[in-house]
C-alpha cells in the first residue's frame, strides 16, 4: 500500500471529475442572480455607458421565477431518470469509454449555456436535461471502477477519496463563481468550467484503463498487488461461510425442537417456517450482495449470511421424510442427495457458461437466478408440503382367512 501508487492517482483524478460535474450542476445557483437580476429592456436612451458595458458582459433576461424553478431542477430529471440504466450498462461497455465521453458531453454543453440562453429559457432547460443524463452516467459509471482497481482492504479509502468530489464541487462553485461573474462575467463560469472538463475528460482517455493489468505505465508489482489476494486470507474468507452454515444448522434444529415442545406452530407450520427461512433468506442477501456491498466487508458479510441461512433447510428436508413416509426415509433421503449432487454439476457448469460471456456483469445474473429458483421452491413447498404419513407409506395389515 503507498499513497504515491497509480491507484491513488486514479482515485484522485475521479476526485477532480466529480468535483468538476457538481461544479457544472451548481454554477446556476449563483450565476441566475447576474442572469435574471433586472426586467428593464436593454438599451434604453437613458442606459449609461458603464451599464452598456456591464449588460454585454453580463446579459439579462426576462425570466420567470417558474421557468428559474425548472431550470434549476431540470437537471436533476436527467440525472435520476438515466442513474440505474447507466450502472447498468456500466457492468456491460468499457467504463473508460462511459465515464471519459459523458464527461466530455457534459463539458461541451457547459459551453453551449450562455448561446442557449440568448436563443430562449427553453433550449437551456433541453440542455441542463441533455446534461444531467450526461452527468448521472459519470456518477454511476465510476462505480464499477473499484471492481478490479481496488485491492479490498483499501476500498473504502480510494471510494472514499473519488466520492468525497461531490461535497468539494459545491464549495468551490460557490466561492469562484461569483469572483469570475463580477470580473469577467457569468458566461465565464460556463466557458471556464466547460473548457477544464473537456480537459480532463482528455486526461482520463489518456491515464485511464478499464484493467490495471493492461495499463502501460503501472508497475508490475502494484499490478500484482490488486489482481492478488494471499493463500491465507482466500482460505480464512473461503471456511468462514461454511464455520457459520454449521453454526446455523445446529441453533436451526434447536429452535425447530423447542417451538414444537411448546406448542407454538404445528410441526407442518414449523416445516413451511424454515423452508422459508432457509430459501428466502439466502435470496435476499444476494440481493444484497449485489447492490448494498459497496465495501469488501459489506461483500463478505452478505456472501457468509447468504451460505450460512441456507442451512435453516435442513430442519426440514431431512426430518420431514421421517414424518411422511418413515418406512422409505432411507431411500428418500438418498434420492435427495442424488438430486443435490446433480445440481451442483449443473449450477457449476452453467455458471461457468455464464461467466464465459462476461466475468464481470454476469455475477448479477447468478446471484438473480439463485434468488429466482429459491421463491420457486419455497412456492412449491409452501403448495404441496405434508407433515404426517401418506396413504402409499402405511404399512398394510394383511389378513388370512
């Protein structure tokens, strides 16, 4: 781990991004002031020479206080509408290619501003629309970055640093603008700030590859630092789950036993309950896992909770042949295993053609058909569960005349 690592570098330079979009989405609040501060028409034979200047400087318009309200919102619709799709298809195209032209997008229409307003309100708010579209995929994008440039245990701290942009972006709008607004005038701001983001988003073809490993400038030994994890710790973070599913299992049958000694469910209620348990549960943390595991540790927790609840199934697939069919529990119990076995081949091997396709997004696709086929046997068990002896498992009396 060092500070002077390209990875460090690489957070910083998100840093300078989000800095840069929010500065871009806030420079309105203070530039509206200078932009609709007067309702005189320009060019009056009174106007003094100094006002003149001052209105080529600064033009004015003739706004309302609603079309300023949807100004100022406009491009927030953008930005929420396009959030999800974008991270989304982060997960598919090169995040380089996403981050770097949105960013670039969003700059260019920074440009653009001070025309569209001498054109009317209503090109301004299609462009700070157009912007927050641009603007959300940058946010979104990014995120997908720390995938394979962040070493685990140094997620939080370079998410962290490229995140924390967003705050500083409002604070230095909002002293510089009204600097630049008074100096040179408000179009400045929009010059100013568009100009630095087609700069950097420049910068970030450049410097940016979508796998450390393929990146010309790094050194071999920070590329083994990211790409790796040690024996050890794979091994720990590997039998952790398995430690939990075990302690699961054991407090499972120990809650089964005690809410049928007390008669608080019926033993075909007490079945159902840990079949739901131990099916929805698991789904649910895949879920999880797969949008609330912004952290290393938020992964490992969620992939130990997802293994060890599925253990909850065993108070009732096992036990309950005992109660429908004791005569066959032997053979049933047997055929179970036949059929887990059989699916661990095949989960095994269609996860493997899954992730042929693409290592990356494809994990959402397993964790979403795991989650999917588990509501599916918790519906058919919840359907058609038993909890006494069936007719085809009563041992028949025969007698002889």
């Amino acid at each position: 781990p060092s500070f002077c690592s390209f990875r460090y570098g690489l957070s910083l330079l998100l840093h300078a991004c989000n800095v840069l979009i929010m500065s871009q989405r806030m420079c309105v609040s203070l530039t509206m002031v200078v932009m609709v501060n007067r309702t005189d028409p320009h060019g009056l034979p009174n106007t003094s020479t100094e006002e003149l200047l001052d209105n080529i400087k600064n033009p004015v318009y003739n706004w309302s206080p609603d079309f300023q309200g949807i100004i100022f919102s406009s491009i927030f619709y953008g930005s929420v509408i396009f959030q999800i799709p974008a991270g989304y298809l982060s997960g598919i195209y090169s995040v380089k290619k996403m981050v770097g032209s949105t960013l670039f997008v969003s700059s260019l229409i920074n440009l653009f501003i001070p025309l569209a307003a001498q054109v009317g309100e209503t090109l301004v708010i299609v462009c700070r629309v157009a912007q927050g579209v641009a603007q959300g995929t940058v946010a979104a994008a990014q995120q997908v970055i720390w995938i394979k440039w962040a070493p685990p245990l140094e997620r939080g701290r370079l998410t962290s640093i490229s995140i924390s942009g967003f705050m500083l972006g409002p604070f230095i709008t909002l002293i510089a603008t009204g600097f630049i607004c008074k100096s040179l005038g408000w179009p400045m701001v929009f010059y100013i700030l568009g100009a630095c983001g087609c700069t950097l988003s420049l910068l970030w073809f450049v410097l940016f590859y979508d796998d450390p490993k393929d990146h010309p400038c790094m050194s071999i030994s920070e590329k083994e630092y990211i790409t790796s994890f040690h024996v050890q710790q794979n091994g720990l973070l590997s039998a952790l789950p398995h430690l939990f599913a075990w302690i699961f299992g054991i407090l499972a049958g120990q809650m089964a036993d005690f809410l049928l000694s007390r008669n608080i469910f019926s033993i075909l209620n007490i079945r159902k309950l840990f079949i739901m348990l131990g099916l929805l549960l698991p789904a649910l943390f895949c879920v999880c896992l797969l949008y609330l595991s912004s952290s290393f540790y938020g992964t490992i927790i969620f992939l130990i909770l997802a293994c060890a609840t599925g253990s909850f199934t065993m108070v009732t697939v096992i036990v309950n042949t005992l109660e429908i069919a004791p005569r066959y529990c032997g053979f049933l119990n047997g055929f179970i295993l036949v059929i887990g076995t059989i699916a661990g081949i095949i989960s095994s091997t269609l996860t493997g053609i899954i992730l042929n396709q693409d290592p990356e997004s494809s994990w959402f696709k397993i964790f979403f058909l795991i989650a999917g086929i588990n509501v599916i046997g918790v519906i058919f068990y919840l359907i058609f569960a038993k909890a006494e002896i069936q007719d085809w498992a009563k041992e028949k009396q025969h007698t002889r005349l």
